[in-house]
C-alpha cells in the first residue's frame, strides 16, 4: 500500500471552508497521515500573546485571548462540531487562558513557556480538522476511521526550546510502534506540525516554519511513498512571482536544487524539510488546496531534465560585514579566530569570501549584530559593517563548470554596483549582493534572460 503524508499550511485551513476544502484535497489523495498548522495568523497572535502577558498589558491580553477563542469557536460551531470536540476545545481555551496569566504574573516569558503556548495553535486547529475530515469521509460513505494524534508522543526533541532538534531514530521507532494502524490503513491520523517534546515531556517547538519539517519526519518515520505540501501557491515557482510576474510554476526540481533555492529565499518551502525527505529518498509534491486540480512542483532525488539556471531568489534585509586586518596574510588561525567569534554569539553565517587580509560575510538579519560581537572582531581586525542589502541567487545545474556564465550574468546588469560574489563552491547556486533598492530590478533582468 501507497503511504502519503499530507501538510496543510495556515491559509489551507483559515476557516471551516478552507478545512472542507483541504479534507477533500486529503482523501482525493488517500492520506494517511495529515499535518497541519495552526489557523491563519493564530501563530502571530499568541507570539503577540505572550509579550503582551510579559509587557504586564492584561487589557490586550484579555482582548487577544477573546479573538482567538473566537476565531476557533466559530469554526467549530460552522463545522457542527460534536460536544466530544466542543469540550476538548473549551480545555485548550482554559490552558491558554491560563498560560497568557501565569505570564502576566510573573513578568516572564521564558522560551519554554513560549513554546507550550504556541503549541496551542496546532492542537486547536488539529481538534476542528478532525470534525471537517470526518464530515467529508461520512459524506463519500468512506469506512476509514479518523483519530486525533497529539504529535508529542512521537516527535521526540531535545531541549533547545524555541528551535528544538528532532531525535531521529527515536521518531522513528515510535512510529514503527505507535502508528501500526496507520501504515496498515486501518486509521488515518490527524496531527500537529511544528511542535515536539522532550524525553521528560516537556512542550517544544521546532522553529518557524515547523510544520513541514514536522510532516517529513513523519514521511520518515513510517517510510512513506510520497510528502506532500500543501499551501496557497500552486508550486515552486521560477522566482517570486511578486516581484516578476512572469515567474511560471517549475513541474520538477531536484533535491539540491530545492535545498539551495528554500536555503536562499524561497518561502514555500521551510529549509529543513527537505532533510528527512533526502535521507529517505521521499519524493515532495508542493501543490496548492486552493487549486488541487494544478500539478504542482514535484521535488525529487532525480529529475529529467537539469537546466543550467532553474530558478532564482531574492533575500533582502542583508548585512555584510568586512573584517580586515595586514596580519591576516600568511598567517594560520585567523579564519578560525574570527569565525570562533561569531561562533561565540551564536550568529550564523551565509556567504563568505575572503582575500590576502580580509574576509567578508553575509548575515540574514542585521538585528543579530550586537555591540558585543563588533567590540571582539575590533580587537583583531578593522570591521566595516553594511547593511541595506539583498542577495540574488541563481539556482541550476553545473554552474561552476559553464564557462562564460558569469559574463552573460553581469552583462544584464552593468549599471549595478555588485558588493560581493560567491562563485564556485557549489555547482548549483551563484550568488551576489547588491543594493536593496536594486534587488527586484535585478530578478526582472535574469529572469527574461535565462527563464523566460
């Protein structure tokens, strides 16, 4: 038997439509496991949740906490949700309700506390997907039973809350004994993304984006034939079709390719996902539940055919820092000291280039600059810092083997200053900064020149 795990994102289940919707989409498909996120803009609003309890705002606090129990109640009285179902979701209020206030009293929003208050997005929404699923299989007189699985008890993590790392044989071996039914098709299974727990039980979450991590471990977890991503996008598209309307839908990427193009902007898919998915050679399909009837992009190990400019990304709100210093020439262990420095901070580094007596690297974010990391890189080197800048990636095939791409690249764009390069080191991703107001200029140009 086919085994399909099935992720639907927070646009895919907005409100009782959009789970009916989304439960057709599931049994069109024969899942056997279906992940989901938490409704649309839940997630944003218990992170708001909390710092407002941690602000000590108990007016806002109250207010919030009526909207989202509102939202979820609304739902649940569209679906005709069953009392089994209305009094579960009533003790997932009162846990919210009491989380929000321990918050306000203590003035503290530790990161584990966090965590256990965004979980409750998923295990709402998972509660009300149960009810639409069943709603739909009644309705085509399909036998299968449904069941509600609290993802815990078998996404198994450490405890670095706030961004916990799965414990990957562990899953998989509680799948093997836990799901039995599931991989038989006796049941199919209804389950939270984006959340764990410690071996000790304690709540995790994976990240931003979770979600479809937490589907692929699943996908491994019980050796499934096929992942599938569902969102509000029919595919993985050429570029961001935001900034050039003329991006089409890609039919078929390869693993690395993906891994680079989610690495480097893309948002449809979270950059980890792909990992469990490449370990277990798991073919993904990236469709939208809006439009089910679109083939969507399908990511595989191997593809048919392997252009030499697939797509491209866009990545804005970059930093690049420049540390230089006469000493760095001819002498061993700078690199290892700075890097350590950075290290230190738990600051991680994208691009990188260096000469005789510099290095330069690229940052995602400038907020994670500090005054501390600058006064420690100055007492070895001089540090420039700029900031207000985008970097365009190339995504393809034999890049670093195609002689004369990087002078048809720059060609289109003469008239743009470009800060830094990253050439070579993989044969899938060319890459360079350029001024952020140049940024979704630059993507046009590419894109009728390599794409379109």
């Amino acid at each position: 038997m086919s085994l399909v795990v099935s992720k639907f994102g927070g646009t895919s289940m907005a409100d009782a439509n959009c789970m009916l919707r989304s439960s057709d989409v599931s049994l069109q498909r024969k899942s056997n496991i279906i992940v989901v996120s938490a409704t649309s803009g839940t997630t944003n609003d218990l992170i708001l949740l909390g710092d407002l309890a941690e602000k000590g705002q108990l007016t806002e606090v109250e207010a919030l906490l009526k909207k989202i129990t509102e939202r979820h109640t609304q739902i649940a009285k569209e679906l005709s949700a069953d009392e089994q179902t209305t009094t579960h979701l009533q003790e997932l209020f009162s846990e919210l309700d009491s989380i929000a206030r321990g918050i306000f009293l203590l003035r503290d929003c530790s990161a584990k506390a966090k965590d256990v208050l965004m979980s409750l997005g998923e295990r709402m929404s998972s509660a009300l997907f149960v009810v639409a699923l069943r709603q739909v299989f009644k309705k085509q007189n399909h036998k299968t039973k449904v069941g509600l699985l609290d993802a815990r008890t078998v996404i198994k993590t450490d405890e670095q809350f706030g961004k916990a790392k799965p414990l990957f044989d562990k899953i998989i071996q509680l799948c093997k004994e836990n799901l039995q039914d599931c991989i038989k098709g006796e049941t199919v299974y209804v389950t939270q993304g984006f959340i764990g727990q410690t071996l000790n039980g304690s709540t995790t979450t994976l990240g931003r984006g979770g979600s479809d991590y937490s589907a692929a471990l699943f996908a491994e977890g019980i050796s499934a034939n096929t992942l599938e991503i569902w969102t509000d996008v029919a595919g993985v598209a050429t570029t961001d079709p935001r900034i050039c309307p003329d991006a089409v839908v890609i039919d078929e990427i390869s693993f690395k390719e993906m891994s680079e193009l989610a690495t480097f902007g893309a948002k449809v898919l979270h950059p980890a996902t792909l990992l469990p998915a490449i370990r277990s050679h798991i073919p993904v399909l990236v469709a939208s539940s809006f439009e089910p009837q679109k083939a969507g992009t399908w990511v595989r190990k191997e593809v048919k055919n392997s252009p030499l400019i697939r797509a491209m990304a866009l990545r804005k709100n970059q930093t690049l820092v420049t540390v230089s210093t006469p000493e760095m020439l001819h002498t061993h262990g700078f690199l290892f000291q700075i890097f350590k420095i950075f290290n230190d901070h738990k600051i991680s580094i994208d691009a990188i280039t260096t000469s005789e007596i510099s290095v330069s690297v690229t940052l995602d974010n400038a907020d994670s600059l500090n005054k501390s990391l600058l006064e420690e890189l100055g007492k070895v080197a001089d540090v420039q810092v700029e900031k207000n800048l985008s970097l365009v990636s190339l995504i393809g095939n034999n890049i670093n083997h195609t002689p004369g791409l990087a002078m048809k690249i720059f060609e289109v764009i003469t008239d743009v200053n470009v800060r830094m390069i990253c050439y070579g080191a993989s044969r899938h991703n060319f890459c360079f900064l350029v001024d952020e107001a140049k940024g979704a200029e630059v993507i046009q140009k590419l894109h009728r020149q390599f794409i379109t």
